[in-house]
C-alpha cells in the first residue's frame, strides 16, 4: 500500500542530507501500509508524516489513489523516549 511519509522523509533528508536519517518502521505500527520515520540528528528528535483528514477513506478506489498522492500532511514530532516507549 501507498504512503506518504516516504516522500516526506526525502525532502526532510534532502533539506539537510547530514542530519536527517530515515528508516522503515515494523508493519504493526504503520498498520496494514508500510511507514517511515526519519531522525534529525541537530533536534534530537523523530519525525513522522500523519494524514490531516480521512475524508479520502469514502472515495472509490481511482480517486482514492489520486487524493492520497496529493493530500494534507500534518509532521508529528516525536521524543526519543517516547518513540523507544512506542517501539
């Protein structure tokens, strides 16, 4: 399955190519899609793409796959001792 967090982790990469560290999370957090976090080794901190809205959830398979290539993304930051926690 398709997700954004992938693109999102590239251009954080790509906007500071020493820093940034991005790496693939196990399926059972990402759900049934495959999720990427990166790493900012400057703030010391996790970073993961979230969906804004799930309207796309109610659309039929083309449009869905349309919207999810070009839909809202929010940037969680996440902690190291909340993300090892998590993991």
């Amino acid at each position: 399955m398709y997700s954004n967090c992938l693109f999102e982790a590239i251009k954080a990469k790509i906007k500071d190519p020493k820093n940034v560290h991005i790496f693939k999370l196990p399926k059972n957090f990402g759900g049934s899609e495959i999720h990427f976090m990166w790493y900012n080794e400057v703030t010391h901190k996790y970073y993961h793409s979230k969906v804004s809205n799930n309207k796309w959830l109610k659309l039929n398979p083309l449009k869905k796959a349309i919207y999810k290539l070009w839909h809202d993304q929010k940037i969680k930051e996440v902690d190291e001792a909340f993300f090892n926690a998590l993991i």
